[in-house]
C-alpha cells in the first residue's frame, strides 16, 4: 500500500481524496438524521472488488463522524481508526486480488461542512433542514467513501427522519414509510455515479410535477416560494427539450429534480438527477434562467460524462456555461455569437495565466474556466461547422454515458469531425494562457 506513487493520491488536485486497492460497485446507506439536534447515525454497506492482495485500505470519513464497528465479509475488522479524514481499516487475514468485499460500517455524529480551498463543502444544516453540496470533495462529510469522481458507484440511500419534513436523495424514489413521528425514504440510484453527486436534501418541502415534459421533471420547495418558482421555473420542459435534441438523450431513467430550498445558497449546485438552488434564485424575475440551464446540463457534462481527472474540469463548466448561452439563444435571448464576443472581451482584460487544460486545483472553479471553456466550445463550432459540432456534441455523450473522460478524448474524438488539424484550436485555447 505505501509505494512512491501510491503516496501521491489518486488525483494530484485533491490529494488527500480517494484511495487505492480496491473499486466499490455499490453503497447502501441506511441512515437516520435528527433534525433538531443535527445528528446523522446508522450504517454504510459498502460492495467492492480488491484489485491488489489487500491487508488493509482506508475511506474517506471527516472526522466529525466517528465509527462504533467495521466487518469485512461478516468477520469483524481486526483494527480500524479515523485520522485525518481517512478510515484506515485492517483485516484479520489478507484478501487476494479479485476478492468481493462487503464492508459494513456503523457510525455516527453531528456532521459539518469540510473546510477546502474552495470554502466549506459537504454535509450542512439549513435554518430548518440540510443540504449536501459534494463538489468536490464533500461526501465524506456524510459518508465513508472512495471520493474520487472515477470511482463511480450505484447508490441506495435510506433516511429516516421527522415526518414534518421532506428527505431527498438521488435515483429513484422506491417507498416512503411513515411510522409513528418518523419518515424512512428509501431511494434507488442505479446509473454509475460519483461520490461528490451523492446528495441528501432535507427541509419542509412541497413535492410539485412540471406539466408538458418529455422527462419528467419534479420539484421540492418550500409552500411560500411557489408563485415566484412558477415563474422563474417554467421554461425548464423547453431547455429539457432543447439539450434532449442538442446532446441527445437524457442519461437518467428516473427524471430530473430540482430542490429550492428556503435559505439563500451563494450557488447552485447540481447533484446525479438533482439541482439545488436557494430561495435567492427564486425571486419570480427569471433573473436566474441563466443558471437553471447551466445546471440542467450538467446532467450531460460533468454527472454522465465525467471528468476523470479535476485538471480536466473544463470538461464540466465549458459545456454547462455553453448550454447557458445555446439556451439564450434559443429562448429568445442574446446570441451565442453575442455572447461569445461578449465574454471574449471581458476575459481579455483578465488577467492571462490561466490553462484551461491545467488551472491548477486553486482556480478549478475560476469563473474564467467556465467563459474560456465555452468560448472553446464557440471556436470549434466555428471551424466544424453546426452540424458536425452537435454530432460529435451527441457522439461524445454516448461514447462516454455514464464514464470518464479526459482533455485528450475530446480532442481526438473531435478530430473525427473535421477535415482540418484542430491542433491549432486546442494550442490556443486549451494549452496556452493568452487568451486567444
Ligand atoms: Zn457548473
């Protein structure tokens, strides 16, 4: 377990994240969360496969959580502790390589947000409630994991918790039993999903259905915010429609979900089949129409089709903010040529230090990866032309549905569709720092 290149983590841009020795196919959470006091309890299944001879592995686990009991294949660990966010588990005897492993934890806590580079991220109470914000390294504030967005996994998530509120989890909803004062949502998600995608959302929700959807599209908020959520809102069955016949096929099964909840959110976030907004972009002015598509599409680029590595994150917000303005354009609104000069001028007088191929953990999420990876995804259009561009848009969805990709699958998938190197495109815009 202690080789050089082990030692430097599974992604050089979160490298305390993610872990090596094994793949988990499966997690069933079977969980109960008090509202009041803020605590979550319960158990963590977790299906694996070994993929060296194994001795010992770790999780990633905050350390506001802590751990009453590990068993390995029925048999209980020979040792386990938590330390620097990490469940280090040792076995009773060696696992060859290739051995199923069924890893049962039992733990609880009050959980909190984890402190990053990019703020606190995670697990966290609501004025009345809770939300899970992953990105991008936040589902071990809730859950012992393998975090890493190539470590995709189908998901089941049971919560237990008052019957006043609503609990939302990703996939499918496949029963909601009241007993007594309590609630036990149990959700099924069976399409591969990475850990930072994984979400509980807990409030005073009203459930509501969009009418004229060809993917159903369902909505939890609170009771006071549905006149303004009516509004604001109402054009999602035509962005559905619109990227459906843009980048093909909705990747999930079981429909999409957005959650608004009752406090104000700095910004949205989008989860595997769920986006979460604030009551602050449900204000009955549209005025966040811009995010709502930039989320939708998320679904695509960045939950189905994801990065394998976060250096390659581009490949998330260059195609969300792209649909931003493929959606203006279509509903009306300024161009996606407008839009383009627009944001080209405005990032000119940024500063020019940043590769968007490469931005470095600290500037990830740098409004200027999401502007130069759309005005990217603008040249190439340029130069394909908008029939090739949107069938390699639709080739690289399907390609890759529900995998990962990096940079260089891209640009060799888009080298299919033109007659022309576009090595001078990608030089430009994905490997230098001037903006071109
Ligand atoms: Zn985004």
């Amino acid at each position: 377990m202690k080789s050089p290149a082990k030692q430097l983590g599974v992604d050089p841009y979160l490298p305390q994240n993610g872990s090596f020795g094994y793949t988990v196919s499966r997690y069933e959470l079977d969980l109960e969360y008090k509202v009041a006091i803020n605590r979550l309890s319960g158990t963590a299944t977790i299906t694996a496969v070994t993929s060296v001879e194994l001795g010992e592995f770790t999780l990633d686990l905050s350390n506001a959580l802590s751990v009453s009991r590990v068993s390995v294949n029925g048999k209980r660990a020979a040792r386990f502790s938590c330390r620097g966010g990490k469940l280090r588990i040792v076995l009773g005897s060696k696992l060859p390589t290739g051995a199923a492993m069924s890893v049962v934890i039992r733990y609880g806590g009050n959980p909190r947000p984890l402190r990053t580079l990019w703020g606190e991220v995670g697990f966290e109470e609501l004025t009345d409630g809770a939300l899970v914000a992953g990105q991008p390294n936040g589902a071990a504030s809730w859950f012992p994991c393998n975090d890493h967005p190539s470590a995709k996994a189908a998901f089941r998530i049971q919560i237990s918790t008052e019957s006043a509120y609503r609990a939302i989890a990703n996939g499918k909803l496949v029963s909601s039993r009241a007993r007594a004062s309590q609630t036990v949502w149990t959700y099924e998600q069976p399409e591969p999903t990475s850990t930072y995608l994984v979400t509980l959302q807990i409030g005073v929700y009203e459930q509501v259905r969009l009418a004229r959807t060809p993917v159903p599209i369902r909505a939890a908020l609170p009771a006071r915010l549905k006149d303004n959520f009516d509004h604001d809102f109402a054009r999602q069955p035509d962005m559905m429609e619109l990227f459906i016949e843009l980048f093909g096929p909705y990747p999930l099964a079981d429909g999409y979900t957005v959650v608004v909840t009752d406090d104000a959110l700095e910004i949205p976030l989008e989860a595997q089949g769920i986006s979460i907004f604030g009551a602050n972009h449900c204000t009955g002015t549209r005025a966040s129409e811009r995010l709502i598509a930039h989320e939708l599409a998320h679904q695509w680029f960045g939950n189905s089709v994801t990065a394998r590595r976060w250096r390659d994150i581009w490949l998330h917000e260059g195609f969300a903010s792209y649909a931003e303005w493929l959606w203006s354009e279509r509903s009306g609104g300024r161009s996606c040529d407008a839009l383009a000069r627009y944001h080209h001028d405005q990032l000119r007088q940024k500063p020019q230090d940043l590769l968007l191929a490469d931005p470095g953990p600290q500037a990830m999420f740098d409004d200027r990866v999401y502007k130069r990876g759309a005005l990217t995804l603008h040249a190439l259009r340029g130069q394909l032309g908008d029939d090739k561009f949107f069938a390699l848009l639709k080739d690289w969805t399907t390609r890759y549905r529900h995998g990962t990709a990096i940079t260089e699958d891209f640009t060799g998938l888009a080298a299919n569709y033109s007659d022309e190197s576009l090595r001078p495109l990608w030089d430009a815009w994905l490997y230098s720092t001037e903006v071109p």
